[in-house]
C-alpha cells in the first residue's frame, strides 16, 4: 500500500515513537542541606533528613510518529521534569521510557549554550550534541544563523547578546536539527509577536512533514491551536489525556476550582459604607462549598450577609457584576422579601442576607461583584457608596466575542443557490 | 511513500559517556580546541600570556632555590630541570584545578542538553594537554640552547605522558564528581594541590633531601614519573624509579595508588553522572 500526504495514515495507526510507561521521580529535598565537607566533618553523624518530593508518580503516554503532543499543567506539576527525563538529563527513579529516532530538546528557553563561546562556535557544538557530525554541523551553521537572523553578529561571544536574540539562536538550533522528536518547552511565551508567529509557523511546516512534537506549555491557546492530544498532569499524576479543548478546559478546573482557601483573608474585609456593614459575601458551588471561581455557563451561587447600621426603611440592595475593565455587565436590584405580617425595614444592627442562584453566560475572565444599599426608597435616597464585594475568575474555553454569551437559535442555510451552476463551478 | 520503520530504543537518562564514543569524542575536540584557541589567538599575546606563568614561577624559583638553597651547584643542569618540571607539573596543576568546578561552570549545558557529562571534565585535561604542548616547545629550546641533549631517550617521552595523563584524567574525575556533591571541594583542592606541589620532585630531585624522607616521598604516585623524566629527558645518570624509591618493591605501593585512584575515578564519576543535573 502507497501512502501519500493527501491521504495520511489514519492517526491511530501510526507507529509509536514515544512511549513513556510508569515513570516516577523523585527529588530529595534535603531538610538540612549538607553540601560541604566541612559541615560533613564538623557534624559527622547528623543524619540527613530528607522531605521526598515525589514530582512523578507512575506517569504512562504513547505519542504516534507525527503527532503534536500537549503536556499542561501548574507550576510544579512535574511537566517540565517529565520533559527533562524524556530529554536524559534528569534520569527517572522507575519506569521506562523509549522513543524512536532523533530528538532535539528545547528547555528553559535554551539548549545548552555556553556564554563565552561565539554562536558559531556554539551552533557546531550543540550541531554535534544532537548527534549530527562535525562536519554536517558545520554545513547546518549558515541555515541556522540565517534562520535566527543572526548572521551579523556570529562571531561576538553569547554573553554579548540580548535575551530575545539567545532564545532565537536556540531556537533555529533546534529547528535546523531536524531532529524527528522535539520537545519543546515554553517557548512560545517568550519573545516577541513577529518571533511567536515564525514559531509557529516552524510548527505547521514541521507538522507537514511528519516530525512529532512534545510540548509544554501553559498556554492553552497554543495547545489549542498546535496539539492533536494534549495530557494535564497534576501533582505528578496524569489526570487527562485527550483533546486539546477538553484537557484544556481540565487544566482551568484543576487552577481556578480549588475550594476558597480559608487562611486567605477575608476579601471584604472593613468593606462599610453608612448604611451597612457587609459581615460576609462569597461564592459557592452546589454543594455548599465556598468557591473562588466558577466555570463558564455553570450558575453563580452568591451570598452576602449584611448588618443594618442604622434603621433600614424599606432598603433597596442593588447587585452589579462589573467585569476587569470596570464596566458593568449585568446588575438587579432586591427589596426584602417579607413574610406575612413583616415590615419592610430593618432596625440597627439587624442582619439580613441576601443569596441566590445568578444564571452565568460570562465568558471566561475575571469579574467583581459590587453592591449597591440604599436606605430608603419611600424618602429617594440613593446608595452613597459602592460595596466592592468580591471578586472571582469564569473560566472556560470558549472565548468567544464580545462579554456574554448566549443562547442563538440561529442557522445558516443556502438560499437560492443555482446547484446547476455551482457543480459546474467546480 | 511511507517512512522507514523507526526502533524503539531505551531513554537510560544522563550518564558520563552516553550517546556513543564517536559523538563523545566530536564535542570533547570541539571544546578543547575552542577552548585553545580562545587563549592562543584571543588576544595578540595569548601564547606569550600561557608561558609567562610557567615561566616567572620558574624565574623566582630558579632564584630562590639556586642563591638561598644552592641547588644550582648540587644538581646537575638544575635550571633546566626546574623549567621542564614546573611545565610537567603545570599540567597536573591546570587540568584538576580547572576541572573541579568545570561541570557546575558549565551549569547551562548540563541542566538542558544530553551531554555526556565526563566530555566536560575531560575537554579541561585535553586543553591543558594542547597547553604543555605548546609549552614544551619552549623547554625544548631551552634545552638545546643550555646544551643539554638531545638523547634517545627523548623519544620515550610520550610514553611516560600517557600514563601521566591518565592520572590526571583520573583525578580531574574524581575532583568535579565529589564538588557536584560538596562544594568545598574546590578549595580543599587548592591546598592539596600545594601540598602534592611540594611533595612531588618537582623543585628538587629526590636524592638530595634525606634517605628516610626519600622513602616516603617516592610514595606519591606522581613522583615516579617526575624521577623518570629526569632521566630520559635531563640527565641520563640520574636514578632509576626504583633506585629512588629504594628498590623496585618499593614501586608496588605507588603503582597501587594509581591504580587505586583511575579505578576510584571512573567508579565515583560514573556513580554521579546521572545525577548532576540535579545536584546543581
């Protein structure tokens, strides 16, 4: 059978080239570090205690030859040490790793320059540690220079260059190699506009010619837009592996769906204004638990408790959900829902509360909810202060335009389309 | 088309020598003769620069060692002993001193690429190797210009520098795999080395300080070959290795040690390797 890029073997097909089974690492933190002879002489017998981090913990993955893998997750999930194992720099505690052909690591934005040496000296160098020979490490210089728009400036010595024209160099290096494995970290982060663009670009050209890539990121755009599977580790585990819009929108849970932390201060703390004094506000999920964040399209539970300062009569709470740049998106305002036989008023130090379920159609970022008391609509009086209540992040994957989503039963169909003419056309 | 089959092979993390001798051996040239070239072409004077140290240590020594001690009389050719010896010795000095810290020098490489971790050290002793070389053209030369040789026995010199060389390597593995584990390492080393200057025939020839100390002295691995050397290069009646050390059963104990220390350095750096990049 004849393969030909217009018909590409079917994803799952395709023959392993990474495969990552059981792998666990981990560091030992010394609690008393002994890293002298001399501390090593004078306390002979203090035992070391060491606090095991355990950064992986039975991590297992397969990647398929030109595939473009994701590996997300917070700081210290153990991301760029799985990457760093995978590279044989770090070697693990248990399991196995095996891969297929020749890789090129990019890590922490580099690849192992030395600074007193020029860029020529270094892209021959670094040439030959990615297994090329001397000579067609030297043949691959020009390319590389050329492609960091560095040729000008390849006999000044590292330490002389910016930032951005290192991770540049580093990064043709890495390209240049046309290693059939890259594992890549963060390098889309770094650098600017124009640069990110030819990265990607880098990206989409390697894709077409069937080179697999490892990349760790937290930038779930960019696993959105590059990745055919992406994986979220947590705590050195794999929690998902998957697409790349569902590990993404998993990986905005594991950061933004961790309970309020209680320890964390009060957010409304010494909020007051003449009329009341907020004694607490908060979000919670459907279970009761306070939270800090809500997922896009899921309700905002909300629940501010309040203590009447002076004689409320017929007080009126006004609600406001005003998003970063300051302008309200949605609001309502409540008047006491009164019993049979209740005032509507509210005597000094009186508590109330006000909660309820808000349906949620913001689009992810992050919001604050503002309050508004005013002391008695019989007399006109308005609130004379904003309440800042609170403030929480909506995440979700689903950008979209504009500051809400909604609902549309909208569809686009062809109208009077001549199907005649338009086969023809084709 | 489809693309040739691909083997799976074994990820084994970092080690001293990984990826192949042929890859070891590209980076271990390409950063000494970077290294050498950098020092000899870096500056106008840079080959003048990498003698003068050799060389004002052996003008003061020469000083010192000839009015205050009178050595110039006791010795035969002394000032061309103490050149060529300060040159020999320079080597052993350079390649450990620079190879203790030469893996947390090269922090950046070993924390991001696949690099087998005794090319570093390694590199160190092969740039110090290019070194001696170039040094030994001028001990050469003076040599000749004192009228001192040239003998046969001049030709049996690169086979006394190869043993010599492997100890050398050995300790500069020994050296940078301990600091990646303790860092004071480094200045401990300083001090030996100063002792091990002393200890060593290096300013004086072993049978002029007294027959016990002889003894003892011919103990260090490192003299053996600093008594040899006299011997085929300076002064073909000086003793023998063995008649220094007092009789031929005397050279099983410095023997051992070098034995001792390569065995010692391959094990400890081969044992501390994959862990480097952690350490640093």
């Amino acid at each position: 059978m004849i393969f030909t890029s217009a018909m590409p073997v079917a994803a799952h097909e395709r023959p392993v080239v990474i495969e990552v089974r059981d792998v666990a690492k981990t560091f030992r933190v010394p609690e008393h570090r002994v890293d002298s002879l001399k501390e090593r002489a004078v306390h002979p017998f203090r035992r070391t205690t060491f606090r095991e981090q355990h950064v992986l913990q039975g991590v297992s993955f397969d990647v398929r030859r030109g595939e473009f893998f994701g590996i997300v997750g917070r700081n210290g999930s153990g991301k760029s040490t799985l990457l760093k194992i995978m590279a044989s720099i770090y070697r693990a505690d248990r399991g196995r790793i095996r891969m297929a052909g020749r890789l090129a690591p990019f890590i922490e934005l580099g690849v192992g320059f030395n600074m007193e040496m020029t860029s020529r000296e270094n892209v021959v160098l670094n040439g030959v540690m990615m297994g090329l020979g001397r000579r067609e490490a030297q043949r691959r210089l020009d390319a590389v220079l050329d492609f960091a728009e560095l040729a000008e400036f390849s006999d000044l010595k590292l330490k002389n260059y910016s930032s951005g024209m290192l991770v540049r160099l580093a990064f043709a290096v890495m390209v240049e190699a046309d290693a059939d494995i890259m594992l890549v970290d963060e390098v889309l982060a770094v650098g600017d506009a124009s640069f990110a663009q030819k990265c990607l670009d880098v990206f989409h050209e390697k894709r077409r010619a069937g080179r697999t890539l490892v990349l760790v990121t937290h930038d779930m755009a960019s696993v959105e837009e590059l990745c055919d599977r992406a994986m979220l580790i947590h705590d050195g585990e794999v929690l998902h592996c998957g697409a790349p819009a569902d590990t993404a929108l998993r990986y905005f849970r594991v950061n933004f769906d961790a309970p309020a932390d209680p320890a964390a201060p009060d957010p409304t703390g010494g909020v007051m204004d003449v009329n009341v004094d907020v004694v607490d506000a908060w979000l919670e999920d459907a279970q009761g638990e306070r939270v800090r964040n809500v997922e896009q399209q899921t309700p905002i539970r909300l629940q501010i408790a309040l203590r009447a300062r002076r004689d409320l009569d017929a007080p009126v709470i006004g609600i406001h959900v005003v998003d970063a740049l300051g302008s309200t998106v949605f609001g309502f305002n409540r008047r006491l829902t009164l019993g049979p036989g209740e005032e509507d008023r509210v005597p000094e130090g009186g508590r109330f509360r006000v909660g309820g379920t808000i349906e949620n159609p913001l689009v992810p970022g992050r919001y604050f909810v503002h309050c508004y008391v005013a002391r008695s609509r019989q007399q006109g009086d308005y609130a004379l202060q904003r309440l800042r209540l609170l403030d929480f992040v909506v995440f979700g994957i689903d950008k979209g335009p504009g500051a809400i989503t909604v609902d549309a039963d909208v569809q686009a169909v062809l109208e009077s389309g001549d199907p005649v003419r338009h086969r023809e056309a084709s | 088309m489809s693309a040739p089959e691909l083997e799976l092979r074994d990820v084994r993390g970092p080690s001293a020598l990984g990826g192949g001798w042929r890859r070891s051996w590209d980076l271990l040239f390409l950063i000494a003769v970077n290294d050498f070239k950098r020092s000899y072409l870096g500056t106008a004077l840079g080959y003048v620069w990498s003698l003068a140290r050799p060389l004002l240590l052996f003008a003061v020594l020469l000083v010192v060692f000839t009015e205050a001690f009178n050595l110039g009389e006791r010795v035969q050719s002394y000032p061309v002993l103490l050149l060529f010896n300060i040159v020999l010795f320079g080597f052993f000095q350079e390649s450990t001193s620079a190879a203790v810290g030469s893996i947390l020098g090269q922090e950046s490489v070993v924390r991001k690429t696949q690099f087998p971790r005794a090319v570093i050290p390694l590199a160190v002793v092969l740039t110090a190797l290019f070194n001696l070389g170039a040094n030994l053209v001028v001990v050469v030369v003076f040599l000749l210009v004192s009228g001192v040789g040239p003998f046969a026995t001049w030709l049996l010199f690169p086979l006394l520098l190869v043993p010599y060389a492997v100890l050398t390597i050995a300790v500069s593995l020994i050296l940078p795999a301990l600091n990646s584990r303790y860092r004071d390492t480094g200045i401990l080393w300083t001090v030996a080395a100063t002792a091990l200057f002393y200890a060593t025939p290096v300013l004086y020839p072993l049978e002029i300080v007294s027959e016990k100390l002889q003894h003892i002295l011919a103990l260090n691995p490192l003299a053996p070959f600093f008594v040899l050397a006299r011997k085929w290069v300076i002064d073909p009646s000086a003793p023998t290795p063995a008649e220094a050390a007092g009789g031929a059963v005397w050279l099983l104990i410095p023997a051992g040690l070098f034995v001792l220390t390569c065995v010692f350095g391959v094990w400890v750096f081969n044992r501390e390797a994959p862990r480097m990049a952690e350490e640093l």
